[in-house]
C-alpha cells in the first residue's frame, strides 16, 4: 500500500497510456473498416452500366417555329370590315340588311390592272464637227421622270472622256469612254453610267435602255373610266374619295386610302 501511495500518479499515467494505446488500434481498425467500404461503394458505383442518352424530339417546337416564320397575309384594304364597315339599310318591310351598293367602289372596283416599263434610254444620234475633233450626239429619252414636261427626248452631245449632264443636275448622267469604228461614222459607242458606275454599249440604231420604274393602266367598273399612264405619287378620285398611289411594281399596284389603309392590286405586264 505504501508503494501504490508512493507512485499512484504514475500508475494513473500508466493507465491513462493503456487506454490511449487501445483507442489508437481502435481507431487504425475503424478506419481500415470505413477505407474498405468506400471502396466497394465506389466499385459498385463505377460498375454500373449507364443508360444511353436519347435525343429530345423537337418535332413540335420545329413545327411552331416553322409557323412563326410563314407571314400571315391580313387584308385589311377593300372591303374589309375592320376598316370598311358595312353599311345597313331598312328593306321596303322594315328589315334591316347590308347596303352593297357601295360593294365595288374605291380599290375593289379595279380591274383589268395592267403595267409597263418606264426607260432611261441612250440613243445614238450623229457625229459632228470635224473628223480630227469630232463630237457624238445623243438622244437622251426619260419616260420615268415625274414631271411630264421632262419626259420628252433632249438631244446632247460629248467628246471621247467628256460627260453628259441633264440640266439642272448635279453630277454627269454618263460619259464617254470610248468610239469604236470610222471617227465620222462610229460602228460603237461605250459609255460609263454614273448610277452604279455600269458600263453599256451604244451603237446606230441600237440604244441602251434602262427600267427606271413602272406606269398603270386599269379600268374603274363603277364610273366605267379608264384610267392610264398612272403613276407613283399620282392622285386616283374614286367614288369621290381621294386615293394615292405609293408604289407600281412589275406584277402590282398599290393604293393608299385617306385613312393610311394600303390596298394592293394584282396586275400583269403590259404585251
């Protein structure tokens, strides 16, 4: 008894070691056992087989994209009415129904809608002046032009490098390049148009020409006129009310209503 008084504390120290010595080879033990497991989670994990992705079917969504892309003609010109309203009458025995007298005017009362080519054209006139210093003549003819007062043929004339200039314009219509043949009697003629700087052949009876625009020719059934050499911007009198043409195209024609509402016309080419 006197010993364990003596030498209690390092007994207690001794088992506080033991204790600490089997906690270790528990612990080491423990974690070879939880090492182990993970492994074969892992294993089995790994190991199985993944299934294969399958594309998404996007057939339905293509199909309404396909849908979105196709523009939807909305007539709302003519007889529309949205735009257009009926008009109602009372009959002789006091019913009410729509008035169709007013069924074929304005836009809808067009027919037989036909257009035709507006030219620049560049024809060869003459030679003049003297075979060491000549000048060519050209008729100038402009049946695009607004005003009808420039439309008619203007007669110019330019030397080989020279330009052509309406009057009143800025900037040359085309120049001369080059003359192939006798000085005096020119087998060709090559000019540069300023437009698009494009290069054409001129020769003796065979002018250059050019389509500048489009003019309508149509009928109007309800007042039985016809109506022709209609133009962009001109104003059409339908049934007593004013329309506007903004745009003649090859195949069409359309025509503006005091309300801003467009009509589009269908019309074939001028034989």
């Amino acid at each position: 008894m006197d010993f364990l008084k003596k030498h209690y504390e390092k007994a207690i120290l001794s088992l506080v070691l033991l204790a600490l010595a089997v906690v270790a080879v528990l612990l080491f033990v423990e974690v070879g056992t939880f090492k182990t497991n993970l492994d074969d989670q892992l294993k089995n994990r790994t190991g199985v087989k993944k299934k294969e992705l399958h594309a998404t079917d996007l057939t339905s969504n293509q199909a309404v994209l396909k849908r979105l892309a196709t523009a939807i003609e909305v007539p709302l010109g003519g007889d529309h009415p949205a735009f257009n309203a009926t008009r109602w009458k009372k009959t002789a025995n006091g019913d009410a129904a729509p008035d169709n007298s007013r069924a074929n005017q304005g836009p809808a009362g067009i027919s037989g809608a036909t257009t035709a080519p507006l030219y620049l054209s560049v024809e060869f006139g003459k030679a003049a002046g003297t075979a060491e210093a000549p000048r060519y003549e050209f008729i100038i003819g402009r049946e695009f032009e607004k005003q009808a007062a420039k439309r008619g043929n203007m007669t110019l004339s330019a030397k080989v490098t020279e330009g052509i200039r309406l009057p009143g314009q800025k900037s040359d219509l085309f120049r001369l390049l080059e003359v192939k043949g006798a000085a005096m009697e020119p087998g060709e003629l090559s000019i540069q148009l300023t437009a698009g700087n494009e290069r054409a052949t001129v020769a003796p009876k065979r002018p250059y020409r050019q389509v500048m625009g489009y003019s309508a020719q149509f009928t109007y059934g309800v007042e039985k006129r016809l109506f022709r050499n209609v133009r962009v911007d001109d104003s059409l009198p339908l049934s007593g009310v004013t329309y506007k043409v903004v745009a003649i195209t090859e195949g069409e024609i359309v025509i503006s209503a005091p309300n801003q509402v467009r009509s589009t016309i269908k019309a074939g080419l001028t034989p």
